[in-house]
C-alpha cells in the first residue's frame, strides 16, 4: 500500500493519506517476463517426426487394386500371413511368396499384433524383417473392446 503526501491550501503543514490503488508495475512486470520465457520455451517443445505418406492421387478406374499383405502375431507367437501360419524361420520367404516375388523387399508389408503378444515377440519379428531388407513396415493396430 502506498501513501499520498499532499497539502492542503491553506495549511502550513504536509499531511499523509494511504493510497487505495494498486501498483500494477511489478504485475507487468512478471507477466512480459513469462510470456518471454514461453515463446522461448515453445518451440523447442514441439516434436517433428518425419510420415511417408501415399500421394493423394486416386489410382486408375481400370488398375486393379493388389490386397496388402498382413502379417499377424498372436498371442502363443503364432505367425500367419494372410490364413497361412508360419514361422520365424521362413517369415522372409513366405512375405515374399505372398507379394508375389520379384523384389519383394521394397513392398510394404502391414504387422498386426493382438494386444496380448508381450514386446520381445513383436521385435522379433520386426528385428527379422529388417534383417532381410524388407524396410517399409507399416504397423496396424485394432480396437480393444
């Protein structure tokens, strides 16, 4: 609180009243500081993570769409493309037989885990299909209900 020094006309003396108003400076003060301190802060908090997204161009009417090739894992670690199981061991050949052969690596291939397959099984088989240069791995997830 802030006093007021003033003096009446007439009266010889100087006389002390409180001032009721509120110092508003250091309040400023503190805010542009704060609002420094978050446009510095805010853009190094953003994260960039690099998509390769499909063009947005529709394919040809008369071009027949290929069915992606699904690779899932479930729960006991049981392997299947499509309906067809099969194993870690082979996992390369068979992606390549259901992409049809040719340079089957650079095909994307879709992985699907059900939500009780445990970390170290899943990275198997991602660590597997990397290995034999099958690089573009998209991960499918489903709805726990």
């Amino acid at each position: 609180m802030g006093a007021k020094l003033s003096g009446p006309a007439g009266q010889g003396g100087k006389t002390v009243e409180q001032n009721s108003d509120i110092n508003v400076t250091p309040f400023v003060d503190i805010m542009l500081v704060l609002l420094i301190i978050f446009m510095v802060a805010a853009p190094l908090a953003t994260v960039s993570i690099r998509l390769d997204l499909p063009p947005a161009t529709p394919p040809a009417p008369n071009q027949e769409q290929e069915e992606p090739v699904y690779i899932t894992i479930q729960e006991g670690g049981d392997l299947f493309i499509a309906d067809q199981q099969t194993s870690l061991a082979t996992l390369p050949a068979d992606v390549c037989a259901a992409l049809g052969g040719g340079v089957c690596q650079e095909e994307r291939v879709f992985v699907r885990a059900q939500a009780e397959v445990r970390y170290e099984q899943f990275m198997e088989v991602m660590n597997t299909l990397q290995e034999n240069g099958f690089l573009k791995v998209g991960l499918l997830n489903e709805d726990i209900t």
